[in-house]
C-alpha cells in the first residue's frame, strides 16, 4: 500500500481518526501540495533537525489529543490527574472506579466533543464483546452521581440519539 493510501485509510476509520499524521518530504516536492494529497496534519521537509520534528509531532499531540502531553485535566470546577488517578471537584475528592475514570478522561480530554455510546465503549472496554452500549449508560450515570450533578448543574450531557459529551 502506498504512503498516500495508508494515510486516506487511516483519515477514514473512526479509531485513527484523530491520530496525526505528520509526512516527511523530499526537499524537491511540493510540501502544501503533497500534504493536501496525503490529507496529512502537517509536514516536514528533508533534511530536517530531529528538534523540529519533534517540535512538530508535540504541537500535532496537543493540538489534537492535549492529554497525552499533560498528566491534568481541568474542566470548569472538575480536576483529574491522570497518572495518579485522582480526581477532584471543587478541589474535594472524588473516587471512581477505573471505568468510570477512564470515560471522564476521554470525555475531559476533548470537551464539547460528541462520543457515540459505540466510541465510548470501544475506549473504556476495548474489543470486550460481551459487553454492551447500556453499560456506557451505567458508567456516565455513576459518573454523574459522583461528580454531584444536579438538574441545574450539568458537566456531562446527554446528546439524544448521539451520545454524551462534557459542557
């Protein structure tokens, strides 16, 4: 498979859908040209110093995935450290189980995002097959309840007929 078909095939499934591509040229090509072609996020032209790319692939992590670079999370009063496992509201803790910590960090990690119930599970269970969308629906209520929702006080949403989102 070819460089430039690999990465249409990754732009096209949901999984690698927001994992950046960075292609590396030849200094003789056309680099706005051959990115658009490879519907890459950004491009490095050859010769290059490893700083730069490495300057690069950071700026392309956080741009589309900021947790992976940071080990907190903060949205409005919610607090979670993502290394310790911790998370706080209003700056007293909270215990979640790992499930419902894992779904408030990939909720967190990108919020105003919609996730599917089909997305969440995917994230939260892997390739778990005995489990089904419903079990989302557990998780966010358990979430919820920790965290202190209220009817006036809403952080995670439900999106009818699309999934949950925070904020």
């Amino acid at each position: 498979m070819s460089g430039t078909d690999l990465c249409r095939c990754m732009k096209r499934r949901p999984e690698f859908r927001n994992v950046p591509i960075i292609v590396l040229l030849p200094h003789e090509y056309d680099p706005t040209a051959q990115a658009t072609e490879y519907r890459a996020d950004d491009y490095v032209e050859r010769p290059f110093a490893i700083s730069d790319l490495i300057t690069r692939i950071r700026a392309n992590l956080r741009r589309l995935r900021p947790a992976i670079l940071g080990d907190v999370l903060i949205f409005d009063a919610i607090t979670l450290e993502l290394e310790t496992y911790r998370v706080r509201v209003a700056g007293r803790p909270v215990h979640l189980g790992p499930k419902e910590f894992q779904l408030l960090a990939i909720l967190m990690e990108r919020p105003e995002r919609v996730w599917s119930r089909e997305s969440l599970l995917r994230y939260v269970w892997g390739e778990d097959k005995s489990v089904d969308t419903r079990s989302v629906d557990v998780i966010v209520g358990r979430v919820r309840k920790a965290l202190g929702q209220t009817a006036t006080n809403y952080p995670i949403r439900t999106v009818r007929g699309a999934g949950y989102a925070i904020g």
